[in-house]
C-alpha cells in the first residue's frame, strides 16, 4: 500500500505540475480509485444482507478520511490550500451529500433501490461539477 500510494502521488505530480489540476484530479481519479473498494465492499454486505456493515463502513470510511488521514498529512507536513476556493463548491456538496442520506434513510429506516439511484447521480453529477468547473468538459 505504501509504495501504490507514494506511486499514485508521483504520478499525479507529474500529470499536473499545477496546484489546480491536483485539486480536480484529486477529486475524481484518485477520489474514485481510493473509494472504489469500498463501493465493493458495500456491495458485498448488502448482497450478503449485511447492512449494517455497508452503513458501518461508509461511516467508518468519512470519519477516518476526515480526521486520520488529514491529520497524518498535516503532521508530516503541513498543508497549504492555495486554492480554497476551488474545494468549496465540492465541500459543499460532500455536506449535502451527508444530509441527502440521511433525509433519504430516516422515514422508512432504509434506503431502497431508488434513493440507491438517486445517490448514484448525485455522484455523477458531482464528477460532471468537478470536471466542468476545471474547464475540462
């Protein structure tokens, strides 16, 4: 894990030498690429009827990004956003996100196929932001 990490890293340094770019890449690559297992496991658990697993390790999973790998980063070396400005539209929507689940979850204490749907274009939709915003589409 250690070395495709440091792998992934150099290789989004040397794709984008800009600040701006590593910010969008960030965002959708190597968002998605460290995200991707988990949307497996979830997945797996719900097929296996363990949704309590699915819901564990989503939580799990944004509560460990937020605090231990930020912090982690921070303590080695500190972090310097010079472009704040691009991350507030997706911080926003990362917030909205958390709140859509839950509004969508709390009536019935589930989340059917549709609400699953509607998640999924959020998420596109949320690429579709990102990559536009960067004036790549």
């Amino acid at each position: 894990m250690i070395g495709g990490s440091m792998a992934l890293v150099e290789g989004l340094r040397q794709i984008t030498p800009a600040e701006p770019g590593q910010a969008t890449l960030g965002l959708t690559v190597v968002g998605f690429a460290t995200g991707f297992e988990l949307v497996v496991l979830a997945w797996s658990t719900a097929r296996r009827g363990a949704s309590e697993a699915s819901i564990a390790a989503v939580i799990g999973s944004y509560a460990y990004n937020m605090t231990m790998t930020l912090g982690a980063a921070a303590l080695v070396r500190p972090l310097v956003i010079r472009q704040a400005g691009r991350l507030q539209g997706p911080f926003l929507m990362m917030l909205g996100s958390l709140v859509l689940v839950i509004v969508l979850a709390i009536p019935n204490k589930q989340m059917g196929r549709a609400a699953g749907a509607l998640l999924i274009v959020c998420y596109v939709l949320f690429i579709g932001y990102v990559l536009w915003h960067a004036h790549i589409i």
